[in-house]
C-alpha cells in the first residue's frame, strides 16, 4: 500500500517556535524518577526519541512545587535543586540530537491520595473535595488562597522552564486532573467565582495562564492539553456542542495559549454530530490557534496490546496524513508507537513500514 507521509515531515513555525516536522511525542508517565529526580535513563530516554526524528517532545507530567501535586510513585518532579538539574541535562541532551522539548507540568488534584510522595500526610486538593462525579467530599475544597499558591507553583515552574533552556511547556489540563476539574461540572460544585456557568468554570485556568504568560514573556509557547474525556468518566464531556465548546475555549485562548493539545482516545472520531471534524479540528476552527491532535496513532485495536496488523495501521496513517494535509490540525502527537520503536518517524519517513515494531505492554519494563 502507497502511503504519502509527506504532510507529517513538513516543517512547522509556530510563532518563534520552529519545528523540523509535525511529529510530536505524546506525554507518558513511567514512574522512572525515584524521588522525584530524572536520572541519566531519563536523558537518554528522550535524547533517542529525538534522534528517532520526533519535532517536539513533550515530557511525561512533572509535579509543580505544591505539596499536593503529585498522585503517584516515582514521578519526577519540576521544581527543587536535584529535580531542576536533572531536567536541565534532558534538554540539554535532547538539543544536542536536534530535537525540541517541553515539560508538561502538572497538579493531579483530587487524584491524590494519602500516603504518597514527597508529603504522605497531604490530602488531595480540588474545587470541590469532590474526587469522582457525583461521590462524596474526600479531599480538601481549595480557599482563594490556596489556588493563589497553586497559581504561583505553576508560574514557578514555567519560569524555571525557560531558564533551563526549554522550548516552551505544556499545562496538563486533561484527563480529570485539576485544572480539569475546575471545568468539569461532575466535579467543579463551586458557587463562588469559580464555578457555576461554563465561563466561569474557565476562570482558573485562565488565570493560570495568564500567570504562566506574566513570567515567561510574550514569545515563549504556552500549550495547554486538554480532554472532554476523563480518568473517571471516559463519556464526560465538558462542551456539547460546538458554542459550548467555543465559550470554554475562547478565555483559554485569550488568556495566552499558544498551543491547543486535544486529547482523544481515537483522533479519527468525529467530536459533534453532522461535521468530521475532530476535537482538534473543531479547537482550531474556534480559537484559530495551533492545535495538536493525538489519540491512537499507529494503534488499530482499542488501545491495542498486541501486535498491531500492518494493512490496517497504514490506512489509520494514510487517513491521518491527509487530515493534516488539509490543514484540520498542525501536529499529530504519537504515545505508545513511540514506546514501541524510538526510530518511527524516521522509518515512517522513508517508507519503511515493515520494519515498525508494535506495541505492547512488556515495553514499558524495557523503556530506553
């Protein structure tokens, strides 16, 4: 089967942002940091995705310096001495094969449990104490005050970002972590300013950039992931429509997101009823940003765990090549194919579709 990937190794200019192609890697948490340091396995594991030929990396979700940030074990963090260095040698080493990177900075919210790192004591904090949609309070209901410090952690991070030598960051606001839960009505019960109407859902996350904006200046990228879809409800949506979708969008936009990452488990599903288009292709029709589409690229079975059949895969690539061909989106963001085969986009690139590895679950034990 012919397949033309052309559209995929075009190079991109995204404001002062300059990539080599559209590929970009996918964040994936591997609970590889004890302590919350990224070791040397850590540079080394992006420096070969770069030299792979991926664009733009963008780093598994790093815990910003609030003592309730992290949810899970052996994540690295993105602030502190060690922490901070380690993640100084990523960039360096992924610079040094010619690749881009951004650090995807996170706060997991009412995700959190008890007895996790770096303070097991800390409960998990979230709009509303509410952890699940229609459940009961089990964390803490945030004060003004707290999401003042969570404002800052963020803008701390962000601020390091750039002086590290990043080339942007990427917000994690998907997947019903906390800046999603502040959109999220299931969770968000919030009477205050906070919560409320959709737009005032948005007030957060809005402010949130405009802190990361005020400290990284005008010209550094700014990408904010997002998700109808959460962790605790795969059919939450929070925009049913397309003027739903473009009240939540437009003061994220406003507000200073460059960079749109749609996160949909299956990049070819239509989001609304009676247009193609997918989430991706419906954010940058509304906001007119750049956008990031991702969502089983080179996976043909529903989050596939065994070895993927090559007919298929190539019509799934040939469908998604033409798509951003036609300008429905400006990057394709690939997770697990990258897990598979750190040299995809170069295979991909020379034709060399045989030799791609599936993926299936025993890589994540091998990652290198």
């Amino acid at each position: 089967m012919s397949v033309d990937v052309s559209p995929l190794f075009t190079p991109a200019a995204l404001g002062e942002l300059s990539l080599a192609n559209r590929i970009v890697m996918a964040p994936m948490t591997r609970n590889a940091s004890p302590g919350g340091v990224p070791g040397p396995n850590v540079a080394a594991y992006y420096a070969r995705r770069a030299r792979g030929g991926v664009g733009l990396i963008i780093t598994e979700g790093t815990y910003v310096g609030h003592p309730a940030a992290n949810g899970y074990p052996a994540v690295p963090a993105f602030h502190g001495p060690e922490a901070l260095a380690g993640w100084g040698e990523v960039a360096r080493a992924v610079h040094a094969e010619g690749g881009k990177i951004m650090p995807q900075l996170w706060h997991v919210g009412a995700v959190r449990r008890p007895g996790i790192e770096p303070d097991p004591r800390v409960a998990g904090y979230s709009p509303s104490g509410l952890a699940k949609a229609g459940g009961r309070v089990v964390g803490h209901a945030m004060s003004d005050s707290d999401i003042a410090d969570v404002l800052g952690a963020f803008a701390e991070a962000a601020a390091e970002a750039k002086r590290l030598g990043f080339d942007g960051v990427e917000l994690h606001g998907a997947h019903g972590y906390l800046l999603d839960q502040f959109l999220w009505e299931g969770l968000n019960q919030r009477e205050d300013g906070y919560g409320g109407t959709l737009e005032a859902r948005t007030r957060f996350v809005a402010e949130l950039v405009r802190a990361v904006r005020k400290v990284v200046g005008s010209s550094f990228p700014v990408c904010l992931r997002y998700s109808q879809w959460k962790l605790q409800d795969y059919q939450a949506r929070l925009a049913h429509t397309p003027e739903e979708l473009a009240q939540l969008l437009e003061p994220l936009a406003a507000a200073g997101v460059d960079i749109f990452h749609c996160s949909t488990r299956r990049f070819w599903a239509a989001e609304f009823e009676g247009s193609p288009l997918n989430l991706a292709g419906w954010t940058k029709k509304i906001t007119g940003k750049a956008v990031i589409t991702v969502g089983s690229v080179g996976i043909t079975t529903e989050f596939a765990t065994e070895r993927e059949d090559d007919a298929s895969r190539l019509e799934r690539l040939a469908a998604l090549s033409a798509r951003l061909g036609a300008g429905e989106f400006d990057l394709v963001a690939i997770g697990r194919s990258l897990i598979a085969d750190p040299d995809w986009p170069n295979k991909v690139r020379e034709g060399r579709f045989g030799e791609l590895r599936g993926f299936d679950k025993q890589q994540l034990a091998e990652l290198a």
